[in-house]
C-alpha cells in the first residue's frame, strides 16, 4: 500500500469536494450537520502571515492562512489552495462573500489549466478585472513548457570536439555551487553538490561541445550546456541559458 505524508496529499472524488466547498462556504455546516465550528473555519480562513502579490490580480496585502492563501478580487476576498503530484494538478478556490466555490483537478501536473479556470470563474462572480488574465496563464503554461521540453537534435549534428573524458571534473557556480561532471559508461552524469547532499542528472550529447541535461524530477529544469576551451585548447568551463555560466575549478 502506497504511503502518504502526513498533511500533504488528499485522496477525494469531484462529489467529495463539492461537499466540502458546501461546508466550508456555511461555516462548517451542511445538510443539517455541524462539521466544524464556525470558530474552526474562521481560523483556517484567517490571514497568519504576509504574502505579497497573491492572487491572479497580484494582490499586494494577500496572505498565508492555516493550509490555504487569501487575496483580494476586485473587492472580494479569496481563499485558494493549490497543490499538485506527479501526474496531477488541483486548485480549490472559496468566495466567501458570494457563497461561491470551484475545486478543478486536471490529470497532468505541469499545466496552468486550473488557474485559467479559476480566473474566468472569478471574473463571472466577482466582475471583469480589465486585465487579460488568460493572456497571462498563457505565459506562465510557456515556462511550465520549459521544464519538459525534449532534447532537439539537429539534423546535421556534428560530434564533440571536447572529449567525454576531458569534461569530466569540477565546475562552480555562484548561484548553484558545485557541479561534477563523470563518465558513466557511454554517458556522462551531473552531479549538484549542495551542502552534504548531492541531486544527480545526466547529460546527452547533442551537436558540436553542446549537451542536454535533465533530472529524474520532472518538475525540474531541463535544457542545454556548451563546453568551452580557451585559445590553448584548455577546457574553461560551460555556458548555459537555463542555469548560467560554470566555469572549471
């Protein structure tokens, strides 16, 4: 039987959630039954710390409650909360002054769909916001995208001219820290030396000193990195988009 952590997944159905929004939209009653007090919700409802720019309007008094954010609408007042698993992405969102809820769970992880709907579902409750909220999700769906792009290789891809063994080593970052570089066979592994613990990846050659890495994770980054070597012919280190310039230690 799989595990869960504690406090940190749910097991439910679309039905289950409706009548959990009902609840907690009615102060912790439904169909008769008092579930929770209405102490309860309040406080799980209640601000307990400052989280600037929440919300799709980035609302600059938004706020981190027990479990779930809340921002302003408009004028309205909104309690959301997110999550998402390998394979899964879910949004519940509660409008206590409208007596209005939306639970949306979308069957992939790295998406903006719920966050599409839950703009359009505020705008018909709440009011036009005279912002382009979809244009928005659209730019953020484009850096999910980055994060599964696939290796492209071109169709004239010409072979190293830095030799496997010769890259192999030790590279630094100011940002990341330490980077090592192995063969592993025909491939080559990464290796992010984070303090005592190490976050491995690998590396795909794909034209010329340029290889693809990627991480078994995949909500990690992925992309490109270009070895470079001096005038001498001295390997310098590498230059990447996604993660910056390493140079060799």
């Amino acid at each position: 039987m799989a595990g869960f952590p504690a406090a940190g997944q749910v097991v439910s159905t679309g039905r289950d959630m409706t009548q959990w929004l009902r609840m907690m939209l009615n102060n912790g009653s439904i169909d008769g039954r008092q579930i929770l007090t209405k102490k309860t919700v309040q406080e799980i409802h209640a601000a307990s710390l400052v989280a600037p720019h929440s919300g799709p309007l980035n609302d600059l008094n938004g706020a981190v409650g027990l479990g779930c954010d809340s921002y302003h609408f408009l004028d309205e007042r909104v309690i959301e909360k997110n999550g998402a698993l390998d394979g899964v992405r879910s949004i519940v969102i509660l409008i206590p002054g409208k007596k209005a809820g939306l639970v949306v769970i979308a069957n992939k992880q790295l998406t903006s769909f719920p966050e599409a709907v839950r703009d359009e579902f505020l705008e018909r409750y709440i009011g036009k916001s005279g912002v382009d909220l979809q244009a928005r999700e659209k730019i953020n769906q484009a850096g999910w995208n980055s994060l599964i792009k696939s290796v492209e290789r071109p169709a004239d891809a010409k072979p190293a001219t830095i030799a496997s063994s010769a890259i192999a080593g030790e590279y630094r970052n100011d940002l990341y820290g330490t980077m090592l570089v192995s063969e592993a066979g025909d491939a080559m592994n990464m290796t992010f030396q984070l303090g005592p613990d190490r976050y491995p990846g690998t590396l795909m050659h794909v034209t010329n000193n340029t290889w693809y890495f990627s991480f078994p994770n995949p909500d990690d980054q992925v992309g490109y990195l270009t070895f470079t070597a001096s005038t001498s012919g001295a390997l310098t280190g590498f230059d990447s988009k996604e993660i910056g310039l390493f140079k060799r230690v």
